[in-house]
C-alpha cells in the first residue's frame, strides 16, 4: 500500500513534528544538516521527522548511503530522499516538496520550527 503525501499531508506531517518538538525548537548547530541519526531510525531534522512519522528509516531511502545520510542543499537533496521513499510505500507529491523543500530551507537559515512551517504556509497559499 502506498501513501501519497499531498501538499495538506506535507503541512499535517510539519505540524505534528512542530508539536512534538515545540514551536520554538531550533535545530542545534551541532545536530549537523541530517534526517536521521546514524542508527538509521532518530530523526533529526523536520523533513526526518515527517518522513519518520509515516515509519520511514534511513534504510528505506535506499538512493543514499549511509555516509549520504547528510544533505548540502534541500532542494537537490530532498530530491533524492523523495524519490527513494517509494521504497517504504511513500509517494510526495510536486507540491509537498515544495513544502518540504520551504520548510527545510528555514530550518537551515536558524529559524524556529513553528516559525518556519508558518512561513511556508504564507508562501504556499
């Protein structure tokens, strides 16, 4: 069974990583630019965290290796994670990567996770 994730999924999956780690929660500069921690399974980043809530590890992602578990830029590498995702059962669709990619890319710059997903719904409306 597949799961489409749709530009509202995308922003339920941010939410709900939002809500996890709190609205004010910035990715500590020390975390490095990862989906997952070496144990495949620990999210790190809010695009891992939406991936994960759907039950996707770093072993689904099968177009990265495990030394390619970082990213240098969201938009060429959240490319390749979504299209290895399929491996796990889960489509993403164009405009949730644009989502994704949004989010991904404020997270990046430093800002809040709330803030962030905010931001992007501002821009995707």
């Amino acid at each position: 069974m597949t799961t489409t994730i749709d530009k509202a999924k995308a922003f339920e999956l941010l939410d709900a990583a939002v809500a996890l780690k709190g609205a004010d929660y910035v990715l500590p500069k020390g975390e490095g630019c990862l989906y997952f921690e070496e144990d495949g399974t620990t999210p790190v980043c809010i695009v891992g965290h939406a991936l994960a809530s759907l039950g996707v590890k770093l072993g689904d992602l099968s177009s990265l290796g495990k030394e390619d578990r970082s990213y240098r830029s969201p938009e060429a590498d959240n490319e390749r994670v979504f299209r290895s995702t399929e491996v796990a059962g889960v489509e993403v669709s164009e405009n949730a990567r644009v989502v994704f990619d949004q989010v991904q890319a404020y997270q990046d710059e430093g800002w809040p996770w709330g803030e962030a997903v905010s931001m992007a719904k501002g821009k995707t409306k």
